[in-house]
C-alpha cells in the first residue's frame, strides 16, 4: 500500500501541466538528438545546464531525464538507416542497416521503438520497487568483481562479429590498442601520441564510433559509384503476428540485460546492448540469422539501451554515485536546485524523487508516440537522394564530433578513423568488436590495477571474492564448452578421401 500511496503521490507531481510541458520537451529533444549523428545526451543537457536556474526544480530535472532517455530512443534512427550510430546504438548498426538493406527499415524502427518502450517500462518497475535498496548492490563490486565483469565482456566478441573469429579477436586487439592512447592517469606517461597533443587525451569514443561507422559507410556507398537511397518507396511500420512473436522475448531478456547493468558503475547503455547482442545470439530461436538482419538482433539491444538508461538514476538517486558523466550533470542539476542525492533523498524529498519515477511512465508513452506512428515523418528528410543527403550527413558528424570537447583536432581524428574504418569494410573486417574492446579495455586496465594496488600484487583476489570468482568461473565453463563444440564439430565433418 505504502508504494501505491507513493506512486500516486509522484503521478499528482508529474500530470500537472507544468510537468507534462517539460517532460513532452525533453522527450522531444531528446528523439531529435538521437537523430542528429554525433550530438548525444551529453552536450545536450550540459548546454541546457544553465537554464534549469529559471525552471522549477521539478519541472527541470523532469526535462533533462527526458533528454536523456529519449535520446536513448532515437538513436536507433540514424544507426539503422545510415549506419551512423551513438555511442549507445552501436550494436544497431549491425542487424538493423542489414534490415535496411532488404528493404525493412520500417520494420526495423518499429521494433527499435517498441523494444525500447518494453525496456523503459521493465526498468521503471525496477526503479519504483527497488531503487531504495537496489542501489547498495554496486557496493558489493570491488575492483576485482569488475575486472572479471570486463572480462566476460570481451567473451562477447564470438557473438558480436559477424565475420570470422579469428577477425573478431584481431580487431577487439585493436580497439584495445586504440584505447591505450593517452596520458597514463597513474604515471603521467604519454602513451601512444607521436608527440602529438591532440592525442594526450585519449581518442573520444564519439571519433571512434563515427568514423568506423558513419564516414566509412558513406565513403563505401560513394565507392560503389551507385544512386542510391536507403528509402524506396512507402515505409511500413507494422509488423505481421509471427514477427511481433519475435520481439517480445527478445526485448524481455534485453530489459532485464540493460536493467542490471545499468545499476553498475561504468556500466549503462553501452555495454548492455553488447551484453544483450551476446545472449541473444547465444539463446535465441533464431540466433542463426542474427547479424544478416535478424529481428533479435534489433530488439535486444534497444530493450537493453533504454532500460540501463533509466536504472542509471538508482545509483546516483539511492546513494549519490553518478555511474557516468551524463549521470555526473544531472547530479550538477540536483546539486544546482541545492538537492544531494543520496539515500536521505527519498526520505527529505520524496515529491522529487516519486515525480521524477511517475515522469518516466509518462515519458515513455510520449516516446512510444513519437517513434513509432510518427517515426515516417521524422525519416521524411532522409528519402533525399545520397548525392544530397551525404554532405549534410558528413557536416551533422562534424558538428557532433566538435561539440563534445569544442576542438577541431577531434575532427581529423574522426577523419582518420572514418579512412580506418573504410579500409576495415573492405577487407570483410567488422568495427563492432573494435568498438568493443575500445570501451572494455581501459576499464579492465583500470579496475585491473585498482585490485592489483588491493591485493599488494597477489593474483588470489581474483579467486577469493565471491563475485569475480564465480564471472572467472562462467568465463572457464564458457571457453570449455566452446572449444568442445569446436571438436565435436570438426569431428563429425566428413575426411576427404
């Protein structure tokens, strides 16, 4: 009764006009800036920080949760349409353009959006029943437990590329690589740069992943010397009863996926989508299609995406610990309407706290509403031919590849990489495990180091902590039982006579 009374209390908070209004603008705002390439949540919201001083406090922090999960939703967009993803749609990149290839891109956007709906309604019920003491499971993990956690993430790249694995490992290699460039944080050592100082920051994922993936696609569809659009005719959105069959467990296993995740530190939209990818691909009925445009591989990862979103406000509302930097500005927010989050913000601010869960269920029929019936009108700019549509495009990149740390050097960086990722494409070599180990790698170097410094260098933390003993463990049993299925597989080949 008592979360009943709560819940009701939060919605009076959230359906007022003042709080639809907001939240119907971060919504909005949030969706067209999953649609821009480049431009995230993250320069959105900072750029938006300083009007929060002129807003109600409630009405505030409603509009820029909205902006936060709604870019969640539209970032599929451009990812299955153009193959220029966010950081959080990457995986879409993979199933949902070959979706568009076969002509399904309104099927494709569909489950993208009803997936994601799925998704943020799983973990809103999460985040109502259990963010007061969900919160404390992110203390459990010590930096060995997430050592090993990054570690079952670099199991996934068997699942996530869609060419040999052989390649696959080759270019989770290098996205480790490319992740090592920078100044050591510990001892200040450059590492990498070539005495360039564009470099002694590190390589920003925004680079990585437009360059691989945008500039490389355009670059190879101008390669092919063919007028093209990826829209050809009436797009259509509804799905027949047999594929809607399809979406639904996937994006179930997704939201539970991103709903964990999200919790964790470091964790979030984008390593669940992989975490998603993996298990579909591993558990589906139709894990033999995905990475050909599979359905599943659409649903998973969108489900995943919305849900680790909005479990991310556990951490930072139940013990005041942003687990990531867009999460780092709404606890600016807070602390601007002078709010500390923390597990004494239910209690002293519970109008806040049950309005803001209460906005999300409403957020989350704006989203549905405006990505789904009315997704055609938003892909309406795109049915432009590619000979018009391309410098827009590649002008949109630069723009959001500058907005992130306002250089120009990140630009060329983004050039480079769109040069690397055309050369990639050509050589049958898949970007999604690069990207991959671009984001795990220097988490597992960190957390790797942290538990080292821990243990005074002994090696036995990693198997007397419950949690990482029992991941090391799953990761033992999983290469076994690959490598058995490998033999068990060569051996019933028939020998050449």
């Amino acid at each position: 009764m008592d979360l009943l009374h709560n819940l009701a209390f939060g919605f009076s908070h959230a359906l007022t006009m003042q709080n639809l209004l907001f939240c119907a603008i971060g919504c909005t705002v949030g969706t067209l800036v999953g649609l821009l390439p480049g431009l995230g949540p993250l320069a959105t919201i900072s750029l938006l920080l300083p009007l929060t001083y002129s807003i109600p406090t409630n009405g505030a922090l409603i509009m820029l949760a909205g902006i936060y999960y709604g870019a969640q939703y539209g970032d599929s967009v451009s990812a299955i349409t153009m193959k220029i993803p966010h950081a959080s749609s990457i995986v879409a990149c993979i199933d949902g353009y070959q979706m568009t290839l076969k002509g399904k891109t309104g099927l494709a956007l569909f489950t993208a959006g009803v997936s994601s709906f799925i998704g943020g309604t799983v973990a809103i019920v999460v985040l109502t029943f259990l963010a007061p003491s969900l919160g404390e499971v992110a203390f459990l993990f010590g930096p060995a437990d997430y050592c090993a956690l990054m570690l079952v993430g670099f199991v996934c790249v068997s699942f996530v590329t869609t060419g040999s694995l052989l390649n696959g490992m080759a270019m989770c290699l290098i996205g480790v690589l490319l992740g090592q460039i920078g100044t050591d944080v510990n001892s200040g050592v450059a590492r990498y740069t070539w005495d360039l100082p564009m470099l002694a920051d590190g390589v920003g994922l925004v680079s990585v992943a437009l360059g691989c993936f945008g500039i490389a696609e355009i670059t190879k569809n101008l390669d092919s010397r063919e007028e093209r659009s990826p829209f050809n005719g009436t797009i259509h959105l509804m799905p027949t009863w047999a594929e809607f069959k399809r979406i639904i467990p996937s994006a179930l296993r997704g939201s539970v996926i991103g709903s964990f995740l999200g919790i964790l530190p470091g964790g979030g939209p984008v390593i669940a989508q992989f975490a998603a990818y993996a298990v579909d691909k591993k558990v589906s009925k139709y894990r033999d299609e995905i990475g050909n445009g599979a359905i599943e591989g659409v649903a998973g990862q969108a489900a995943a995406d919305e849900a680790a979103a909005r479990t991310s406000f556990i951490p930072l509302m139940s013990i005041g610990i942003p687990e990531n930097a867009v999460m780092a500005l709404m606890m600016a927010a807070f602390v601007i309407k002078g709010i500390q989050p923390g597990p004494n913000m239910i209690a002293g601010h519970p109008d806040l706290f049950w309005g803001l869960v209460a906005s999300m269920w409403v957020g989350n029929c704006f989203l549905l509403v405006l990505n789904v019936p009315l997704v055609r009108y938003w892909l309406s700019v795109f049915k432009i031919p590619y000979s018009v549509l391309f410098p827009s495009i590649l002008f949109f990149c630069c723009i959001g590849t500058y907005s992130v740390n306002n250089n120009l050097d990140d630009i060329f960086v983004t050039a480079a990489f769109g040069l690397g990722g055309y050369l990639f494409s050509r050589l049958d070599m898949d970007a999604a495990p690069l990207m991959l180990g671009f984001i795990l790698g220097p988490m597992l170097e960190e957390n790797f180091r942290r538990a080292m410094l821990l243990s005074r260098g002994s090696f036995s933390a990693f198997v007397t902590r419950p949690i990482s003993a029992t991941l090391i463990g799953l990761i033992a049993v999983f290469i076994a039982w690959q490598l058995a299925a490998f033999l068990l597989k060569a051996r019933a080949q028939p020998q050449p006579a």
